[in-house]
C-alpha cells in the first residue's frame, strides 16, 4: 500500500508542478510604455524604444506612424522629427539615404557597362589576335611552297627534266 501512495503522490506533485508551470507560462509579459508617457523628456530617452518618434519643437514622444513611411506633417514636421539618433533628423536622414542610394546604383550601373566594354573589346582583342595569327601562318606556308617549288625546278634543270614550255608535258623531252 505504501508503494500505491507513494506513486500517487509522485503523480500529484507532476500534476501540481505542471499546473504551476503553466500557469506561469500564460502570465502576460508587461507591456512596453507607451511613448506619450516619455513626453517632456529627452530625447535619448524617447528614441530608447524604436517604436517612438520625437518631436523636437514640443517635446513630444509619439508613436511612430507604421501606416505611413513617413511621418506626415501634421503629427511633426520633417526637419523637427527624430527617429532611431538624435542627432538626424527625418529630412537629412532622407536626403542622404536617397544620395547613397543614388551613388550605389550609379555605380552598379557603371560597373557593369565596364565589365559589359571589357568583354567586347577583350572579344575584339582575341579575334584581331586570331586573325594576325592566321594572316602569318598562311604566309609562312606561302613561303614553304615558294621555296619548295624553286628546289624542285633546281632538281628538274640539273637531271635535264626543266620546262621550256611550262604547258608542254614532260614525257616530249
């Protein structure tokens, strides 16, 4: 019978732990403060939460308009908004975000016409190398066959086999 009310016992400290832990696991985590409650403070300290825009002029936390880029004029206007540092505001982060964007596909660009150029001409290259190359070849071998002709007229004139008349055939002399 011990061993009866020890397994029950073992069963029911399972059971209670596992409520417990559940129970734990359901409790709500707290929620973030608002930014309106930063409101007339810093600014270091609104833009410590990444959901929050400052507004410089009165000193406002509000939250950031996810339905919008950007934020309208209305809510703050441009120059006098910060978002993520202090130091930038929204019009200068939007002016240099467009520059850098600008400048990297301006560069892309140039960088593939340059590979695009440097393909075509290194094409050019190889077929003006190819053809220089054919162009002596042939006239090597025009200059084999040249000089393989004059051996064998020498070898005809000194057997007596040379041709007065190039068309007659040799087999008349």
């Amino acid at each position: 019978m011990s061993g009866v009310r020890r397994a029950s016992a073992a069963v029911s400290a399972l059971i209670f732990c596992g409520v417990v832990l559940r129970a734990d696991a359901q409790t709500p985590s707290p929620a973030p403060n608002p930014c309106a409650l930063r409101s007339n403070t810093s600014c270091a300290e609104c833009l410590q939460n990444v959901a929050c825009l400052w507004c410089a002029p009165t000193k406002q936390c509000l939250d950031y308009p996810v339905g919008n880029i950007l934020p309208p004029s209305n809510v703050c206007p441009l120059n006098d908004a910060r978002w993520g540092v202090c130091w930038v505001n929204f019009q200068v982060l939007i002016i240099t975000m467009s520059v850098l964007a600008g400048i990297i596909i301006i560069a892309i660009l140039v960088c593939c016409c340059c590979c695009c150029k440097c393909e075509r001409f290194g094409n050019k290259r190889e077929d003006a190398k190819v053809e220089r190359q054919t162009r002596m070849r042939k006239a090597r071998q025009k200059e084999r066959r040249t000089e393989m002709q004059l051996r064998h007229d020498e070898i005809r004139q000194k057997y007596g086999l040379a041709k007065d008349n190039p068309y007659a055939r040799m087999d008349n002399h």
